[in-house]
C-alpha cells in the first residue's frame, strides 16, 4: 500500500534586488524577535521564576510592533515572526523536558538565516510561489518536480554562507511501496573504508571528496592569509564556504542513492550507535566529513525505513563489533585502531576487521530484533495498518557482551 508522507523540497531560487533586500530585512526582523523574546523569557525566569507562553510573546511582539523603535517589525511580512516565536516555543520545551540546553541568542554570523512562512504567508498559483509583501513569483529552479496534485503546506527560505538562496517547500508526496523482502544487513563504519555491508561489500569515500578535501585545505590557506576585515577575506571566506557546500551536496547525493538502495533491498537494517567516535578524539578533515556522513546516513536511513515500513535497528555503542570474533564468539582485550586484520587466540580465524565488524553488528541487530520484548525496535511495518512510525528505533543490547 501507498504511503502518504510529508517531505521537503528544496530548489535554487534567484531573486530579484528588491526580494533579496526584503528577504535580508526579513532575516534581519526574525532574529531580531527570537533574541528579544528568549531575553523576556530568560528574564521572567531568572527574576520571577516564570515560565513565558507562546501567546505571550506572541502578544508581546504586537506590542513592539507598536513603539517607535521596533515599528519597522511591522514592515516585513508577519508570518516568520510569528514561526520564530513558535520555534522558539518549542526550543524550550525540549529545555524544560531536559532533551535540549538552554536556547541561545541567534548571531548574526553564525545562525542560519532564514525565514518561514506558513500558508498564510504565501500564495501558490499555478506552480508559481509568491511571499507575503512580495509583488512577483520567485524564480525558481525546478531541479527536480514537485508531487502532482500537491500543494506546500510551508516554505522556508534561507541564504546559504556561500551566498545561495533556496527554498524548501513542504509537500505532502505518496511513497509507492518498496519490494517485500526478508533480507538484512548490518554496516559498519569502516576505519579504512568508509562503510563495509555484512555482505561483503565496501564503499569507499568517493573520488570526489578526496579532490574536494583538496580544494577545501587550499582556500582555507588563502583565508587564513588575508587580513581580518578586508574584503579579500570576505571574499576568500566565501570561496571556503562555496567549496564546503559543493563537498556536502554531492555527499549528499551519494548518501541518498547509497540510502535508498539498502532500504530497498533489506527488510532490516543495523547499524551502531556511533558517539563512539568521539572517543576517538581524531580531529582530521579527512575524519571530520566522514562522521558528518554517518550523521546524514543515520538520519536518511531512519526517516527511509519509516517510509518504506522497514526496521531499523540501532547496537549499543558499547558493543564490541570489532573485537568480537564473529567465528567463535571470544572477545579480544583490546584491537588497535591501525590494525586491518587481526587473529583469534582461541579459534585462529584470520579476520578483515570492518568485515567481521559488519557481520557482528548483524546478528547483534538480528538477536535483538529475534528476542522480543525491550529490545525489538518499536515501529510497526505499514502492511499491518497500525498507526505509523516512530522515527528513532531503540536501541538494542544483544546478549553478545562480553
Ligand atoms: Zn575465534
């Protein structure tokens, strides 16, 4: 059965001067009214113990709207402002429900610039999307089509540091089923490639990222050559910025072909839970992107699986999947990092160390899934009809341990 999901559509858009301007105050207005808001929320706090509500700061920016000094609030369109105080909102609850820390000040270098508007803020006429106190449709560039018979439900628009504008239209798209398999397989982020599949199978970090690595390195030298505040460096900045986005989107294709096969061909899919990388403490570039990869692969696989009614089990970062022979079941005391392949004591099997760390996560994933009860990932295959998804899996603790 078809399934009916929300999904995001992101495109390219070019505006004009006075849509760029509009936009740039826009921006300029939503951090503007998140900061004020969390400061009389950090203040009815500190100073009264006193929990602010949405409609309270909701009722607070009208009042702004209306002094002197903040009446240029009520210059650009209405419905960002009013999507950052329920961004912010929402910021403290997962405050207050101890899954966030205390919401920050937005910086103008460093937060996001963008703004969103919910169907009251803009109008879509025959495929063709205008912003509130806009006069004209943006250009945009339709990289890829929109679901038929669709309209969004919100658009957010954002600059990029290197300089891009885009939009992503929230649209509400039908995910045809994927083939029934029973199939499984467990992954595992390789040190010498980038994953190894309980298949066998190994990618590699494609060509693309070493070249972009490259370049990456070079601008950064320039950048760190030019003097603080000069124009150069704004311009050396943006070099460093273009170069970074261009390594991330084509990161991103990959990991969505590379996603979108695994969850198609596999009823479930394991995986580890990797802050253990941070253990590791490697700093390098080189690194750096491939944990940024596990990040995104993570999040496409768990919302992909959703869609598809597949399993997604996710091991226990303590797992030993590496130092576990998969053969007889003994645990080393210890593996270092450098080494591809190593020998069991105990039953002499010769072992490529991701290989056998691909297969353990497996059955780990498999034992998991087989034993029922608290450790069975809790979400239900679409095929039974029960009420769908619930996105992040549990984690599962095989009766592997040492
Ligand atoms: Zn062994």
């Amino acid at each position: 059965m078809a399934r009916l999901v929300k999904r995001a559509f992101k495109y390219r858009f070019y505006p004009t001067e006075e849509q760029a301007a509009e936009l740039s105050r826009t921006f300029g207005c939503v951090r503007l009214v998140y900061n004020r808001a969390l400061e009389e929320r950090t203040r009815a706090w500190h100073d009264e113990r006193r929990r602010v509500s949405y409609a309270q700061s909701s009722a607070a920016l009208t009042r702004w709207k209306k002094t002197e000094e903040l009446a240029f609030l009520a210059e650009v369109a209405s419905v960002p402002l009013q999507q950052t105080l329920r961004h912010l909102q929402t910021a403290f609850a997962h405050f207050f429900a101890k899954r966030a820390r205390y919401p920050r000040f937005k910086s103008r270098k460093k937060s996001r610039t963008s703004a969103e508007y919910t169907r009251s803020g803009f109008t879509w006429r025959g495929g063709r999307l205008t912003l509130a106190k806009m006069a004209e449709p943006l250009d945009i560039r339709w990289s890829r089509p929109l679901p038929e018979d669709t309209e969004p439900s919100t658009v957010t628009v954002s600059l990029d540091r290197a300089g891009r504008w885009f939009v992503s239209l929230l649209c509400e798209d039908t995910i045809a089923p994927a083939p029934a398999t029973t199939a499984a397989v467990g992954i595992d982020a390789g040190i010498t490639s980038l994953l190894t599949f309980s298949t066998g199978e190994k990618i590699t970090n494609p060509r693309h990222e070493r070249h972009g690595r490259a370049r990456l390195a070079k601008a950064q030298r320039q950048l760190s050559r030019k003097a603080k505040g000069s124009n150069n460096r704004e311009k050396a900045r943006r070099k460093v910025a273009r170069v970074h986005a261009r390594i991330a989107d084509r990161r991103r294709d990959f990991l969505h072909k590379l996603t979108t096969r695994l969850v198609r061909e596999n009823q479930t899919v394991v995986i580890e839970d990797l802050a253990v990388r941070n253990l590791l403490k490697n700093r390098s570039l080189a690194r750096a992107i491939s944990d940024a990869a596990w990040t995104e692969l993570r999040s496409m696989l768990t919302y992909k699986c959703a869609w598809y009614g597949r399993d997604l089990v996710v091991i226990d970062r303590f797992f030993p999947s590496s130092r576990l022979c998969g053969n007889c079941g003994t645990v080393r005391d210890t593996l270092p990092l450098n080494a591809r392949e190593w020998t069991c004591d105990r039953c002499g099997t010769v072992h490529d160390r991701d290989d056998n760390a691909a297969r353990n996560i497996l059955t780990a994933g498999l034992a998991a899934t087989a034993c029922g009860g608290g450790a069975r990932p809790r979400r239900e295959s679409s095929r039974t009809g029960q009420p769908p998804v619930k996105q992040e899996t549990r984690r599962a603790t095989a009766g592997l341990r040492p």
